[in-house]
C-alpha cells in the first residue's frame, strides 16, 4: 500500500524529520535553515514548503515555527525513532537471542538502551571480559543481578563483594541455587549471614544480568537452552541502569526470598 500525507512528510525524508526537530527548539529563518544543513534554497526551500502545507510548520514574519499540530506529532514520533535506532544499533544481538523471558512492558520501553554497547568476547577468552565486569563491580555502591547460569568463579567472587561489605541483591533460579547450595554450602552461609546481603530464588528464567550505579550487563541465551556466553550488552548512562533496575525489580516480585539453608 502506497503511503501518503503526513506519515510520508515524516518518514520518508531525514531532511523534513531534522528541519522539524530543528524548529522544535527554536523558530529560524530561511537562512538559519540552510546554515544549519549546509544547504541552497533550491534543496530546503520544498521541504520547507510540503510542512507548512501539512501544518507541521508555518512562517510568522521572516520565521519559521513548529505549530501545535508537528508538536503534537513529534512527542509521538521520537519515540518511535529512538526504539528503531536502538534496535538497529545492535541489530544482531536483538536478532539472534532469545527475548521471551524479557516482559513486553520492558521492550517497549528499550529506546532506554540507545547508549549501549555489544561487548563481545572471542571463543579462545571467554570470560576476559569478567575483568572489566569485575574493575565495575568494586567501584560500585550496590549491586543487583539474575543469574540462570552458573560459573565456577562466581561464588568467591560473590563472597568477595559480602565481604567489602557492599549491599547486595541476588536472585538465582532454582537450578543455580540448588548447585551452589550443594557444592558451594560454606560460601553461600557466609553470604546469607553477611550484613547488606539478599538472596532470592526464582523458578526458572532465560536471562543473566546485573545493575548497579556504575553500569548494567546483560547477556542472553541464543534459544531458551542455549546460553550465549560471548555477547553481553553493556550500559553506563543513567537511563540503562534505571532499565537494569526496573527488570531486577520485575523478577524479584516473582521470587521467594531465601535467608537460611
């Protein structure tokens, strides 16, 4: 089907979609227009012409202005970039993992990621990106995380940070928890006897990650029974960690808190 009107003014030209995001922050002339893109009157002057056409833009004395009507479109429409942007951004790592665990509510807010980076380890180190991860943890204040593997390192590392003291929040899946418990007792009493420390236990989930107020990582399984061990997406802007924090939050209201073993 053949677009037409508004949705084509917008999305079938960047030039149209900038000039409007251009006139959201401040009226301009025709010659501020063309200073900014680098342009002749020849190429702007069109565009210019198709917006005030549809009500998106109009000319008061020698400047241009938004009107109600393109303000109203663009609450809307920026969004929609945002998620489309962030998607693209790290398309393969969106593309090739498995996303079911993650609640729609979460998704529709993933503009919230635009900022982060795939960091990807190759097959012959594996875990060297557990360096930075770890330089990251210990300039944290808190730390929250899910985890539905498990990785041999992990419990010393875990006791590690009780030790320093550092407030702590952990949920693992019953199969995780059942492992440490059996082969890792000792550890995991020290944990739950530590001051600023939580454990809770979820049934089952496809998804590893933490949050803290330094950054947020998350890796994926390629399939629910294949963990990518590679790939983790990594965040340090404020809008990530709040993204971490509202999906720890998520599955910590379906787990069952656990304080003795």
């Amino acid at each position: 089907m053949k677009s037409k009107g508004l949705l084509s003014i917008l999305t079938f030209s960047e030039k149209r979609k900038d000039i409007l995001f251009l006139l959201e922050e401040k009226p301009c002339t025709l010659s501020d227009i063309k200073d900014y893109f680098n342009v002749s009157s020849p190429e702007i002057s069109p565009r210019i012409k198709e917006m005030v056409n549809y009500n998106l833009i109009e000319k008061t004395d020698k400047h241009y202005q938004i009107t109600p009507i393109g303000r109203a479109m663009i609450k809307h429409f920026r969004p929609f970039l945002e998620i489309i942007e962030t998607i693209e951004k790290n398309e393969s790592f969106w593309e090739e993992h498995y996303l079911g665990d993650i609640p729609q509510g979460m998704l529709d807010n993933l503009m919230d990621l635009k900022n982060c980076e795939v960091v990807s380890d190759s097959i012959e180190n594996i875990y060297e990106s557990h360096k930075t991860f770890t330089e990251n943890i210990f300039k944290s204040s808190f730390l929250k995380g899910v985890s539905s593997i498990f990785i041999p390192t992990y419990p010393d590392f875990v006791v590690g940070v009780a030790e320093k003291n550092v407030p702590t929040s952990l949920i693992l899946t019953e199969k995780v928890f059942s492992k440490v418990r059996d082969e890792h007792r000792e550890k995991l009493e020290f944990y739950l006897n530590a001051p600023h420390t939580e454990l809770f236990v979820i049934d089952d989930v496809k998804i590893a990650f933490v949050v803290t107020d330094v950054f947020f990582s998350m890796s994926l399984f390629f399939n629910p029974d294949t963990y990518d061990p590679r790939d983790d997406l990594v965040g340090y802007d404020r809008s990530s960690l709040k993204w971490g924090s509202d999906l720890f939050d998520h599955y910590k209201g379906l787990s069952r808190q656990v304080t003795s073993i």
